[in-house]
C-alpha cells in the first residue's frame, strides 16, 4: 500500500466530514456530528487495515466492520461510496433517510450491501461484534490447519458513549474479556457529547479501568481528530496483542470543523444548517460544492478495489489448496457457507405414540438438540445460566467454548440475557452457516426483546429456547410467571412463536426452526409435563394450526389448545362427546404459521361457519380474539399468577378439564 501524504490524508478525511454535512443538510434529518468527528479513525481504519472487497462484499474472510454507533451512519455510508461498493452512490448519499433509499437512518444489512449489522439501538452492534468474534475463532478452531489458514479475520467496532452506558454492552464485553477474543478491536469514540448535552451530567467513570477489568488490552489516542499516525500506531499495537481483545479510546470534537456547533449538543442529532456548512467549508479549507468529492480523493479510496481483489485471490488459491489436501473439511465448510444443511440432519428427531413417556416439552427439546448434535455441526449455542433448567445441553458433547478451546460449540453466556441475544445475532450476521441457539426463561425474554426484535427486523434465523412457559412454573411466582410473554412476542413481525404440545410437535417445531434461516424462532417450552397425543403431527406442526381430534359429522364446537393446555381440550372433548356433543380440538402450534396458509386450507381447519369456538391457553387473551369472535370465549389470563405449586396454580386460575367443560357447555347452550 503506497501511504497517502499529510494533505491527501486531509482530504480523504474531510470528504467524509462534508459528504455528512450536505447528506444530512439535504435530508433535514440526521447526524452529522460523529462522522466528523469520527472521520480520521474511520480513514485510518479502512484504509490502512480493514481487509475487504468492495467488489464483492461478502467475500467470507473479510475483516467485519461494526458501527456500533449506528446514528452516525453517514460515516459508514461514507466509507462505503468512496472506496467503491456499488451499493452507495453518490445519489443513494444524496437521497439520505428518504424513501425506498440504500442510506437509511441507521445501518441496516437488509438494504445496504457492506452493512454487517442493524446498528439502531446502542449498545447492540458492540455485542454482535462479541458475536462475529466467537464466530471466527470457533471456525479457526474447527477448520484451519498448519498449512493452511481459511479464517482469518479481525472484527473492527467503532462505538460511542452511548454505547458505553447502555448495559447490553457491558455484559458482551465483560464475556468477550472472558473468552479473550484477541481479533476484536474496537475504537471507542470519546467526544463526551449525547443529546442530553455533555456527559458529564450523567457518566464520570473512567471506561478504560472497566475495559480493563474485563481483561481487555486498554490504549488512549489523546488527539483523535488529526493525529492519523496516532490511531494507526493503537490499531497496529492492538492487533498485537491475540489473547485479549482490544479498546482503544480515542479524544475526538464531535461536528469537528464546525465553528459554531462542534462540541456541542447541537450537531449530534440535527442538520448544521446552510449557513453554519458554508462556514464549516471555510474552516476546514474545503473548496468543493456539496457532494462534490476531488478525483484524487475517489483515486486513492479505490485502491481498496485491487487490494481486496487480490486479497480475496489469495485466500480463493488457499482454498483450492485446502481442498486438494483436506477435501472432507472443504466439503463441509463449503456446504455452511452455501447456507446447505447436511443430508440426513433431521434423521434422528424422535417420534412419539401416546404409549411413551409424557415429559415436559423443554426436555423433549433437549432430546431434540440430542439427536441434532452429531448431524448438524453448524448448530452453536448455550444457555444464560440456566443450562440445567432450559436443558440446552447438547448430549454427548464434552466441554464449552472457551478461550482454550474455541472448537467447541456450548457457550455459557452467564446471567447475561440481552448479550446472548445480541452474540447470537452476532453468530447470525456472521453469515458463515451458524446456527445459533440460546435458551433462558421465557420470562426473561423481556431483557432479550430489543435484540430478538432485530433477530425478526434483520432476517436472523436465531433459536430461542425459552422454557418454564406458564403459571405451571409454580412456586417462583408471579415474577417467573410469564402471562403476557407469548402474546408480546406473536404481536412481532417475522418471529415464529412456537408452543408444542408434546412430544411430535417439539420435533415438528426444531425442524421448522432449523430449516427457517431467515426467519428467529421462539420456542416457548413448559416446565411440567404433559401426554404425547394420538394424532399430533410433527410434520403439521409448519402448518401452524390443524385438526387432532375431529367429531362424526359437523362439529358443534371447536376447542383450541396450545402447549400443556393441548391436552386439557383433548380430555374435555373427549367428556363432552360422551355426552353427545360433536367436538373437534385444533392444536395452534405457531399462529404466525397458521396465518400464512391459504384461505382454503385455514377453512378447512377453522370454518367460518362454526362460530362457537373456545381457546384453551395459559397466557394472556391477547391476539386470540380473532379466532374467538363474538360467539366464542377463551380460558386464558387476564392477571399475573401467584406463588404456589404449578398444579395448585393450574386449577386455581381455571385451566382444568371441568372448567374447559362448563365454558364449553356454555357456549353449547
């Protein structure tokens, strides 16, 4: 690489600083005042380090690039349009936070190819990084050889003090401390300004002292705004340093090169404005129109075009190489990488008749992680402390990741709900062929939900195994009851919620979960244990909803059920058949796939000429009233559970055979 000198350097940075002035004065909306800041560590980053091929953006071994600080996105769109990604140009910049443009507000892998991650809330892109990290060091482990090294590649951040308040952050950085992630390196934007005005009204720790009692390498950059040499010799050291994972802060002036609005509130979240652009031209000698980039500057950014070409070269003849000498192993992470699961990876999912064994559904979706091991060796992923109790294990495996042993594929996230959500998607944006899962208490999805929301924004085909569904929890009580949970999580676009009702309808549910790669999964698993039914389907259950038990004839009344509430209906149609009625029980595993059938077949199932109909489930009413109608009723919750055995609690709160009975009854009158 030929080094650019003193004035081309300038150039190169202030073409950032202006493309986010005019892109944000054109839009009337944004933030202009963390990629000026920001824009000597951005150069520095990408043009000195960052292994990438604007050509072909997801060539695997590329380094990834997170702005965790996802406001300040024209610095990434910025970087993107100069050094060549088709993705951005010059007229995207120009069309910044407008309708139907690849420049949205924040980040997002869905619109904008270069964009690793949906930087939106802070704090989340740092964790997904902690994600991406784990990602490559467990595929080194797996894959690489002493002649030949397939992955091999450094996840850079560059984050703010928002992100450095926000808890999710500290819980994936104390954890990438732990596992010592030394190819994560993260640049950490110190321009003590958030909307509130400086940071001082709220954040006086000294975030290095934490960094480094989290076992991260830890340097200061004490003038970020110019000195170029500075952050290049702190990339360099940090990339020395392979046990730790590194931060380096760096003293920037956000809205650098504004006379009148940098350091200051004011320039992080709106325009400068016509007159204060003109002004900021003035100060940083930049005598070029808006949008209006020199020759020179577009001829050196480009040179990343050859470099990542010959790099992405080298690495394809490494390959070929690889896969003369290790073609098993080629064969393999060729496959993940095309995004392929293995032939016969479902072959060992149970089936069960009522004559086995009914057990809780979070211990049939152990024996379904059991039988899913050995088959699928993409599968990666862990519990937050509750290992025991989610039963996330996978049987037979021996050992966790760690920093001494990155090959495995458990990971203890310790009581760290929201960081393994984010890791996971993290796991996900990897887009290595990963399939990461992570189990907690469905209760405590309410700390995971802003990352399981970008899960479902992003396309993430993450598992969450979230068990101990329901009042059956008992004797924890109302704070470990979840009741409006399953209704929250349903009411998320691009989320599959399942709730099986026993055996056949757990393995149902892993295999739509595995095989939706762009859609997460919520498996909401019960605690207690329920009876493997006679006409449950694995095979139905991606269908969402579907006849298990039927009446002779039209039926009179359609009982609903999900879960452990499943066999409550079975049980009470049974009774009420006996006694002349024509029954039939829907079993609605996933509603989100349920609705995505035809009308025919919805018709079939749900006959809108059949209005008395009774949803059986122990959580919230909420989302339910669609299929109740006016004719029909629910027992379901309407207040939080209580302290007391899970059965005491069952009967307690109605969810018995005779009470589904007497509603139905009533219903029948």
């Amino acid at each position: 690489m030929v080094a650019a000198s003193a004035s081309l350097d300038t150039l190169c940075i202030n073409s950032i600083r202006m493309l986010a002035v005019d892109a944000v004065n054109k839009s009337k909306s944004g933030h202009p005042g963390l990629p000026m800041g920001c824009a000597p560590m951005g150069y520095a980053l990408w043009d000195k380090f960052l292994n990438h091929n604007p050509k072909n953006p997801q060539w695997f071994n590329r380094d990834r690039f997170v702005l965790s600080a996802g406001h300040g996105c024209m610095l990434l769109y910025a970087l993107l349009h100069l050094t060549g990604y088709e993705s951005v140009t010059i007229d995207d910049i120009k069309q910044f936070r407008q309708w139907g443009s690849r420049t949205p507000g924040h980040p997002e892998t869905f619109e904008t190819a270069g964009v690793e991650v949906t930087a939106g809330p802070l704090g989340a892109g740092i964790s997904n990084a902690v994600g991406l990290a784990i990602s490559e060091a467990h595929l080194a482990a797996k894959f690489n050889k002493s002649d030949a090294k397939l992955v091999d590649h450094f996840t850079y951040v560059i984050m703010g003090d928002g992100c450095n308040q926000e808890g999710i952050a500290s819980e994936a950085c104390s954890l990438a401390g732990h596992l010592k992630l030394g190819k994560l390196i993260a640049l950490y934007d110190d321009n003590h300004i958030t909307i509130d005005g400086r940071t001082d009204v709220s954040f006086t720790e000294d975030v290095l002292k934490r960094y480094e009692s989290y076992g991260w390498h830890v340097q200061h950059v004490k003038e970020g705004n110019t000195d170029v040499n500075a952050i290049t010799n702190a990339i360099n050291a940090a990339k020395a340093i392979t046990d730790k994972p590194s931060i380096i802060k760096i003293t920037t002036t956000i809205g650098f090169g504004s006379p009148n609005k940098s350091d200051t509130a004011g320039v992080h979240g709106a325009p400068l404005g016509e007159e204060e652009a003109v002004l900021t031209r003035k100060e940083l000698n930049w005598s070029y129109g808006p949008f209006e980039i020199p020759q020179e500057v577009y001829n050196h950014y480009r040179e990343a075009i050859d470099r990542g070409s010959k790099k992405e070269a080298e690495w394809n003849a490494t390959l070929t190489n690889y896969r003369n000498k290790y073609p098993n192993e080629a064969s393999e992470f060729e496959r993940m990488l095309r995004g392929e699961l293995p032939q016969g990876w479902d072959k060992d999912l149970p089936s069960y008749t009522p004559d086995d064994k009914g057990l809780a559904t979070r211990k049939h979706s152990q024996i379904c992680l059991g039988a899913l091991g050995p088959n699928l060796p993409e599968l990666i992923g862990g519990s937050a402390d509750l290992t025991h109790s989610n039963y996330t294990d996978i049987k037979g495996e021996s050992g966790s990741f760690q920093a001494e042993t990155p090959e495995k594929r458990y990971l203890h996230f310790g009581v760290r709900e929201h960081a393994m959500a984010a890791i996971l998607n993290g796991i996900a944006y990897h887009n290595s062929g990963l399939i990461p899962y992570g189990g907690t208490f469905l209760v405590f999805a309410d700390y995971m939900r802003g990352s399981m929301r970008l899960s479902a924004l992003s396309e993430l085909g993450v598992i969450y195994v979230l068990t101990h569904d329901s009042i059956g929890v008992g004797e924890d009580g109302p704070t470990h009851q979840p009741i409006e949970t399953i209704p929250s999580l349903r009411a998320m676009p691009n989320m599959l919620v399942f709730r099986p009702g026993d055996g056949n309808e757990t393995t149902g549910a892993y295999k739509v979960a595995i095989t939706n790669r762009k859609r997460p999964s919520s498996l909401c698993l019960s605690r207690q244990g329920m009876p493997n039914q006679a006409n449950s389907s694995s095979e139905k259950v991606a269908q969402g909803g579907y006849i298990l038990e039927d009446s002779q004839g039209t039926p009179d009344l359609i009982l609903i059920g999900t879960g452990t509430e499943l066999d409550l209906c079975v049980q009470a149609a049974k009774e009420l058949t006996g006694q002349g009625h024509k029954i039939r029980v829907v079993s609605m595993p996933c509603v989100e796939l349920y609705e995505e059938q035809s009308d025919a077949y919805k018709e079939t199932v749900l006959p809108s000429s059949i209005r008395k109909r009774l949803v059986v489930e122990a959580a919230e009413t909420f989302g339910w009233h669609k299929y109740i109608g006016l004719d029909g009723d629910s027992v379901t919750m309407n207040r939080f559970g209580a302290s007391a055995p899970g059965g005491t609690c069952m009967e307690k709160f109605g969810f018995t055979v005779d009470n589904v009975i007497n509603k139905a009854k009533k219903l029948l009158r």
